[in-house]
C-alpha cells in the first residue's frame, strides 16, 4: 500500500532529510586520500548522537553500521571499515536517519583526489541521471517514467543500470511502497500522486549490470569489477511541483 503524506507528515520528513544532506556535505570535506571509510562513519555516528536522531541503517536486518561506503566496483551495502581510501577512487556513501518517527534518505558519489576520465563521467552522468528522473516525478505522470529516464540517460552516454536493487518510497519506514526500478518502458504502473514521497536512486555501472554479493552477505558488487555510482533524493510530489527533500 502506498502512503500519501499529509502536509505535517512532510515537514517532518523535510526535516529529517535536511539533516542527512548536512552530513553528506560534511562528510564531503573529509573524503580524501588515507581517510578510512570506518572514519567517515564515525563521523556520521557522532552526528546522529548530536542531533539526538537515530541512524537508520545501523542494526536494519542487521547491518553494522551507520553508513553505506561502497568503493570503485561496488555498487551498495558497502560496510565501512579500516581500508583506506587511495587517490583515484570513487566511493558511494549512503546515509539515512529518523528524526521524530520519520526517516531521512539520500546518497552521493565522491571523488577522491584526482580521478580518470572514465569515473568522472560516470559520476556526472549518474548525478545528472538523478535530476532528470526527478524532473520525470510530477503529479499526474507514472511510476515508469521515473525509470525510463534513468535508463535512457546511462544507456546513452555508454552505461549500464542495475536491475537488482531499486528506489521505494519512504516515510515512517525507510522502505515503503511503491518499489522504483531504474529501468523500463514510460506510461506504466502507479499513477503518480500529490504526498507521495520518494526515495529515487539510480545506480550506474561503467561495465555490465549484472551484481554479485559478497561473502559479508551485504556488499554488492559489479559483476565485471568495473566502477559504479550512486545518487540518492528523497522527494516529496505536490500537485504543482516536485520538491526535493534532501539537500540544504
């Protein structure tokens, strides 16, 4: 069943996303070369207890952390821990909290150091993937849509889309329905609608997009071992326009 919010649900939500983007720009200010990804995390596990909110990630069917930091060919789910990020990486941080009942989610793609050419376009193209998803995302529309152009803008540039793992909605949980593939044909599915709040994230892979999981039963990676990026908003449809939620 999908949730429509009403106008007091949303302030909350705004809220709580507001907060995740202030963290995804401090942390941005701290990824560099010989930065571990457990001390992003820390950083993140600090910032919650802050701001008295709960990370939501931490303890979700057992996840161990606050953060999700996935490195060059993983895609999502990567759990932080001592390595060290090296000039020429690109790394996905994933960051979701609940503040007052409501949860906040968003991700994004950094450079560390100087990157190829490669990493920087499929950056770029995933970010820009993102806005013209969102843009697809108003009243009236469908489901589908949002997908299509996701596809449509990482095929064209010489991408490829992950099938395995999608967008959902989100509200009092961080997953919620509808499910939000990043894929597909436009004109299908749920009809969009004012209080929908969503969480659209498309995952781009400079290779294949077939995925492999790892051994910790979490990472998810690509199957060729070529990178991939990651971008996440949580946006709220109104009868006029879309808003995003996630950023300051």
């Amino acid at each position: 069943m999908i949730y429509l919010k009403t106008p007091e649900e949303i302030e909350k939500l705004r809220t709580a996303n507001r907060l995740v983007a202030e963290l995804l720009d401090r942390l941005a200010e701290h990824i560099r070369p010989g930065v571990t990804t457990r001390a992003l995390d820390c950083l993140a596990e600090e910032f919650a207890r802050q701001h008295k909110v709960t990370p939501t990630f931490k303890g979700y069917k057992g996840y161990p952390a606050c953060l999700c930091t996935s490195v060059n060919e993983e895609i999502v789910h990567g759990i932080p821990s001592d390595r060290e990020l090296r000039e020429g990486d690109i790394v996905s941080v994933d960051f979701g909290l609940t503040c007052d009942g409501y949860v906040g989610d968003s991700a994004r793609t950094f450079a560390v150091g100087r990157v190829s050419q490669t990493a920087s376009k499929l950056i770029e193209v995933t970010r820009e993937a993102l806005g013209l998803a969102i843009e697809k995302a108003r009243s009236g529309g469908y489901l589908s849509d949002i997908g299509h152009e996701v596809q449509r803008h990482a095929e064209s540039n010489g991408f490829s889309v992950v099938r395995d793992f999608v967008g959902h909605g989100v509200g009092r949980r961080m997953h919620e329905e509808p499910q939000i593939p990043n894929y597909g044909r436009p004109g299908r599915g749920v009809r969009l609608r004012e209080g929908m709040v969503l969480a659209i994230e498309p995952m781009i892979n400079e290779g294949t997009f077939e995925v492999d999981v790892l051994e910790d039963g979490w990472t998810a990676v690509t199957r060729d071992r070529k990178l991939s990026a990651h971008f996440e908003h949580s946006i709220v449809i109104l009868s006029d326009r879309t808003v995003v939620l996630s950023q300051a």
